[in-house]
C-alpha cells in the first residue's frame, strides 16, 4: 500500500496471469500475446499495478483469452459451446463486463 492506495505486486500478477491461463486452456499464440501484456507492465519498472490499472491488465488479458477461445470454436454459435463448457463462455463474458 502506497499513500492509502493498494497495489498488486508483479509477482502476484504473475501468478493470477498463470491461473487465467491455466483455467482456461489458452493456445500459445494466446498466451504470446498475454506475455507481450505482461512484460509492457514489468517493463515499466513499477513494483506493482494500482487496483485500476489491474482491473485494465485484466481487462487485456481477459480479451486475449476470449479472442482464443472464439478461434477455438471455430464458427460454432457460443450458445452449443456454452451447453458443451457448463456456460464458461458466459461466465467469461460476465467477468468482462464486471471489469470495464
């Protein structure tokens, strides 16, 4: 905590990165592009996000994960790979829109 205001420390980021990957199954072009994100953030030489710049990196990274699983499905309609995935699509969708 700096000045009243919160902060995520990199190594934490990291960690929270990893899980969304995990848990979602991303492809490697995916998680390329999650790792040009990350290292813009750790580039800054910043020892931590604020809560809103996190709610942003998340934001990003959470895009790049549904970019891939978009791809994933091939053209199929998110309605048959919602019933398929036990609604991971909606949820996703749902997590977005509770960060922007």
């Amino acid at each position: 905590e700096v000045s009243g205001r919160s902060y995520i420390d990199l190594e934490k980021l990291h960690e929270i990165t990893q899980l969304l990957l995990e848990r979602f199954n991303v492809k490697s072009s995916c998680t390329e592009r999650v790792a040009d994100v990350y290292s813009a953030v750790c580039g800054r030489g910043d020892t931590g996000l604020s809560q809103l710049e996190f709610r942003g990196y998340i934001a990003a990274v959470l895009t790049q994960v549904l970019q891939d699983l978009d791809a994933r499905m091939g053209g199929r309609s998110p309605e048959a790979e919602n019933s398929e995935s036990g609604g991971i699509v909606e949820s996703f969708q749902g997590w977005i829109a509770q960060l922007t």
